[in-house]
C-alpha cells in the first residue's frame, strides 16, 4: 500500500509539473497582429520578444488581462486583446509572382496533372501556397497549380524587339561618344528593357549597354515588301509624300534605292535613319546600263499559278485582274521580265517568272 501511494505521489507530481510548464495538456491560442511579449503582466514590464501575427502559442494559464503563454523559448505574457483564444488556422498569406516563360496551369500539383491552361511569360499571379515546388493559384475560378521552377518574386522589366537598320555599334553608355562594347550586323533582332534620350538599353554578352533608336526599327526584317528602284535623275527626298514635303536630301542620278512601299506615286524609303519618300515619276526599276530593247514575244505562253494583270510591269502596279493558273495567254512583249498582253481592253503586265511556255 506504502509502494502504491509513493507510485501515485509521483504521477501526480509529474502531471502537476507538466502541466505548470505548460506541456502537451497546455491550450494553444494564436497572435492577431504582431505584438510585445513582457516579463510581467504589465505594460511597463521589460519586452522578452515580438510574436508575429498568426504566431501560435501555448496558453499557460490568466493573470487578469494577460495571457501567460510559452512561446519557442520564452515564457511571457500578453495582453488579451491581442489573442484569439482558438485554434482556428491562420488566415491565407498570398505572394505574388511572375513568370519567366510561357507556364502551363495543372489541375495538380505535378507536371503529369491535366492542364488547365497557359499562362504568358511575364504574368503577374497571385500564389496562395508553396508545397514540393509547387504554387497554388485560383486560375479561371478553379484552383491551379504551376512549377516555382518557372517563376520569380522580381517584377520583370517591360521588354520590346527591335530590329537594327545597319551594322550597328553597342555602346557603354548612352551617348555616341562612349566605350564600344561589340557591333550588331544590320537586321539583329534585339530585346531591348527601355529608352533613354534616344537610346535603347539592352544586354550584349553579359553586359548593360546601348544602342541608338536612330537605327533601328520595330518592323521584322521581310515583312514589308521591298523593291530596287534607281533614280533617272537628281531626286529629292522628302519627309511627306508630296512635294510640299520638307527636303530632307538629294539621291544623285542613277542611285540605287530600297523601297518599302509605293502609295499615290511615292516610295517610302530610309534616308539617314529616318523615313522619307521620293516621286516613283523619276525611278526605274532598270539598272543603269542594263536595259535591253523590246523583244516581240511571238510565243503563247500560259500561267504556272493565278496570277496578278497589273497596269504597269513592277510588283507595286495597280492590279487590273487575276489570270487564273493554266489559262493560256498571247503577248505582244517581253521586257525586263515581264510580258505586255491585251485585258479587257487595256494593255496588261504579267510577271513572266510564274508562265511557262508548255501546256
């Protein structure tokens, strides 16, 4: 009996101990905002720590309006107007981040979950949670998942491609006078993070540096269609289509000059780094010294594929109609490549390149 009661005096002092150190039976409570930890229950008792907002704590026991809690290694109080007295889960923290590819949304939380759309290099998302490498997100009202791999917490820069119009140098600073870091050949497609008094920033090899906005050009290289035309005679160059246009220069006769367009008898053109327009009446698509006579075409020839009638033997013409592919054709010329023919009453110019003299 002796034994039993000694037996039952030590578990009753271990529960007691337990329990006063605020062991496994201890409440938990949780932070509402982020706030002092005292020595005392008492404002102007010393500060132990701050508890962050949402921080769970063990409760201790009540000493008037205070808690006492345990927290990590500290045992301290806490007035009660900062505590919640629950175990209720801590409200959702979200982060934002962005993506540095084209990423694809899973219905799980796997490269193998369904996937449930794309989302644009550069997206802005607002994340709920990080789990094995994987964000949660609400994406079109269902909740979505994609690979931190692909995402950072920095907010890129807007980029923008541009294209140079000649070999052009890159710069260490934005100013034409400064370190030559490298040239890029005309064409160069570059990605450009912003402008500067005329500069466009980039990364050449590594590197931060610049290159002149004077010689480059938003429009990829081959999408506008371009034409050789050379100059009959000494030509202005204007910076409107007419001829109250500015002068911007003179081409010399016989000057070789790429064309990017012909509208209301004017060639847009590039004229030191800036778009200007010379009157097609003074331009031949011959080269000087090149030019053959008239050759009477005394052949029937038919079209390899429909084909364009256009009013004038160049590309840029009026188009007059469309010979459908195979019809058979009889012309009167044949001259820098182009055959002149009878439609509709008119004289026509069909591209010989797309006829063939076999049916």
């Amino acid at each position: 009996m002796k034994t039993k009661k000694i037996v039952m005096s030590l578990i009753s002092g271990t529960l007691a101990a337990v329990m006063a150190c605020g062991g496994a039976f201890a409440a938990s409570v949780r932070t509402t905002t982020d706030v002092n930890m005292r020595a005392k229950p008492d404002n102007a008792s010393a500060v132990l720590c701050v508890l962050p907002k949402n921080a769970e704590a063990e409760k201790l026991g009540m000493e008037g309006n205070w808690y006492h809690l345990s927290y990590k290694d500290k045992d301290g109080y806490v007035y009660k107007k900062y505590i919640k007295d629950t175990e209720a889960a801590p409200a959702t923290e979200t982060k934002t981040v962005y993506t540095t590819a084209d990423l694809n949304v899973r219905a799980t939380p796997d490269k193998a979950g369904k996937k449930l759309g794309v989302l644009k290099k550069g997206t802005a998302v607002e994340t709920t949670g990080l789990k094995n490498g994987w964000y949660t997100i609400k994406y079109n009202g269902k909740t979505g998942y994609i690979s931190a791999k692909y995402t950072t917490e920095t907010k890129p820069e807007t980029t923008k491609t541009v294209y140079t119009t000649g070999d052009l140098y890159v710069r260490a600073k934005p100013t034409k006078n400064s370190e030559k870091l490298g040239v890029l050949k005309k064409g160069t497609a570059v990605e450009t993070t912003g402008t500067k008094n005329g500069w466009y920033k980039i990364t050449y090899k590594g590197k931060t540096g610049y290159i002149s906005g004077k010689y480059v050009t938003t429009t990829k290289p081959g999408t506008a269609e371009t034409t050789i035309v050379y100059t009959t005679a000494n030509l202005n160059v204007r910076d409107k289509a007419t001829t109250e246009g500015k002068k911007l220069g003179v081409l010399k006769k016989g000057t070789a000059v790429e064309t990017t367009g012909l509208k209301n008898g004017w060639y847009t053109i590039k004229y030191n780094g800036k778009t200007g327009y010379i009157c097609a009446k003074y331009t031949t698509e011959v080269k000087p010294g090149t030019e053959k006579p008239t050759t009477p075409a005394t052949k029937t020839v038919y079209t390899t594929s429909d084909l364009n009638v256009r009013a004038e033997p160049n590309k840029n013409a009026k188009k007059l109609g469309v010979l459908k592919k195979g019809t058979e054709v009889k012309t009167i010329t044949l001259k820098n490549g182009w055959y002149s023919i009878a439609y509709n009453g008119k004289t026509g110019y069909i591209s010989a390149k797309y006829t063939t003299d076999k049916r």
